[in-house]
C-alpha cells in the first residue's frame, strides 16, 4: 500500500475538510508552478504539463471553461 492510501484510508471523515483543504493547496501550488514555467520558457510540454495540472486541480470541464475564456480573450484583446 502506498502512503496515499495509507493517508486516505487513516483519515476520518471529521478530519476531511482539513485534508481537502491541504490537497487543494498542494494542487493550486503546482497549477502556478506550472503556469509559471509554461509563461517562462512556453513550449507543448510546458503546456501539456499546465493542462494537466489545472484537469487535476479543478477537474476537465473547470478546466475546459478556463481554457476557453482565455482563448477567447487573448482573440478579442489581440486587436486592441
């Protein structure tokens, strides 16, 4: 068994708002690790890895929707 499941099967369900809370900031420091490097030196595995990053943190339609809205933006503010 890996610490994961360890961790995951030792955690009551009282103490699982603290452990999301931890996850979720493990997951937002690596989405800006990721953007950070992706903005630094871009390239398809910068982004890839952000992609991934981001499907892990917030899951593929938050994801989708975020990556749309900035696609969307970076057209329309190309003019201005």
């Amino acid at each position: 068994m890996d610490g994961a499941q360890e961790i995951a099967l030792g955690v009551w369900p009282d103490d699982m708002a603290g452990v999301r809370a931890e996850l979720l900031a493990a997951g937002i420091a690596q989405v800006r690790a990721r953007a950070h490097r992706y903005v630094e030196k871009p390239g398809e595995a910068a982004w890839h890895e952000l992609v991934e990053a981001l499907t892990r943190t917030y899951g593929d339609s938050e994801t989708y929707e975020l990556l749309r809205a900035v696609e969307i933006h970076s057209r329309t503010s190309e003019g201005r």
